[in-house]
C-alpha cells in the first residue's frame, strides 16, 4: 500500500460498461509509512488455474426450469397439478427442474439428474419457462457464461451463479473436473425448498 499519509482513497469496480461503483474506500494515518519503499514482490496474480472448456468437443444437455402459479391456479411445467395460493407453502412440489422436483433439503442417495464423466467440457443450455427470476447456482465448479437469448456474453465471465429472468436462454460451459455429487439449484431458497434444485454427478 503506498497511498500518501493523511490520504483517502475510493475502490471503485468497473469491470462493466456504465455500472462501476465504489467498493469501499482506504484511509491512510497521518503518521510515517511503515516502509520507505514497497516490497519487492509482482504486482500480478498468478493465473486462474481453472480449466478453459473445450466448447467445440463439449458434451450439451438442456437445464429446463419450470412451476411457479402461471394463473387459473395450475402450474406450469409440472403435469398441470394443482396448487395453494401460494406454491410450495405445505411443502410440496411448486418448481422443477426437467420436470423433477427435489423438495425439502433432498435426500440422502438421489439421483443425478446427469453424469459427467471426469475430465469432460460440459455446455448446459439453461432454459428458464417460468415467469419468475431465477439465479442458479452450482457447487464444486465454475463455469463460463457464453450466451444469453443466443446474443454473446460480453465478457464471458466466469461464475458460479447466473440469473435468468422470466424465459431467459443461457449457455454456459466448464469442466467437469470435481469428482462427486454436486448441487444444482435456484438460491432462492424458497424456490429451491419447493422443487428447484438437482444434482449433477461427475464420476
């Protein structure tokens, strides 16, 4: 840190167009620095070490989330049940993902939704046919955002959540390099109580 003593300094992120804000801000004491000069270390991070998914070899498969009351008390996307007022309040069913729900917190020894064989680039085509917003999460692994409604991510960054709006497409892609059985699920938490959430396996 070689900020001038007395000195406050912001922050700021700007990593996207029009949306940078102010992180936080440091405060320097009105006293000597520590040092004279700074430490002789680099100044760059070392590179991420996460695996870049081969997209062109990947192996596809389609996330499609469904439920939520669409009107006339029925729920889309899960055989037209029936439901309360508001879904998912007695515990069962009101979402799903591939037209399974996982209530609750799950249960010990389900089944993946899909296996990934170690190793492999994995692209998952998020489709969402709710009309509510969804930010889906996944455990053991990142992945690149490449496309929104078939327009290309602007940054293809890497995440580990994505948020759909009501009939948003993503693709995302990574490497399905974590052994083990790995959560899939929407981090609203009611949503995911009330059926949206899977698990993927890699073996």
């Amino acid at each position: 840190m070689q900020g001038e003593p007395g000195r406050r300094y912001r922050v700021i992120d700007d990593f996207y167009d029009g949306l940078s804000y102010t992180l936080t801000q440091l405060a320097y004491d009105t006293g000597a620095p520590v040092r004279a000069h700074p430490i002789d270390t680099p100044l760059s991070l070392p590179r991420n070490p996460t695996p870049e998914p081969d997209v062109a070899q990947a192996e596809h498969h389609d996330i499609v989330l469904q439920g939520g009351m669409m009107g006339g008390g029925m729920m889309m996307g899960l055989g037209g049940m029936h439901g309360m007022a508001t879904p998912g309040m007695d515990g069962g069913a009101a979402w799903a993902i591939n037209g399974m729900s996982m209530t609750g917190d799950g249960q010990a020894g389900m089944p993946p939704l899909l296996t990934f064989k170690r190793g492999r680039s994995v692209l998952l085509t998020i489709r969402n046919q709710t009309a509510w917003w969804h930010p889906m999460h996944l455990h053991g692994h990142s992945f690149r955002v490449l496309r929104r409604n078939g327009a290309l991510a602007p940054h293809r960054q890497w995440a580990d959540t994505v948020l759909l709006a009501p009939r948003d497409v993503v693709e995302c892609a990574f490497v399905a390099d974590n052994p083990g059985d790995w959560m899939l699920h929407c981090h609203v938490m009611n949503h995911q109580v009330a059926g949206m959430m899977t698990v993927l396996r890699v073996a």
